[in-house]
C-alpha cells in the first residue's frame, strides 16, 4: 500500500520538474524535485521487499 503511494507521490514529483522546466525556473528546483522523486521511489522499493 505504502509503495503504491510512494509511487505515486514520485509522478506528481517529476511532474512539477518537468514543469518548472516550462516555466523556466531556477535549475537548482529542479533537481531537487528529481532527487525527491529518486528517494521516493527508492524507498517504494524498499518497502515492497520482503522482510528478511
């Protein structure tokens, strides 16, 4: 369950990237907004494996 969200919060993340990129924004907002997605996702991946 937790995945799926984190999943999800990763796409709105990268959505606002690619649109402060059409917006022209500083660069450094956008990186920020990528690596925020990375670590969402990473930590979907995360939580979807089994516990050891």
């Amino acid at each position: 369950m937790w995945s799926v969200l984190l999943m999800g919060l990763a796409g709105l993340l990268v959505g606002g990237a690619l649109s402060f990129r059409q917006q022209r924004k500083p660069l450094w907002t956008q990186i920020c907004f990528y690596i925020l997605a990375g670590m969402s996702l990473l930590a979907a991946y995360l939580l979807s494996l089994p516990a050891a």
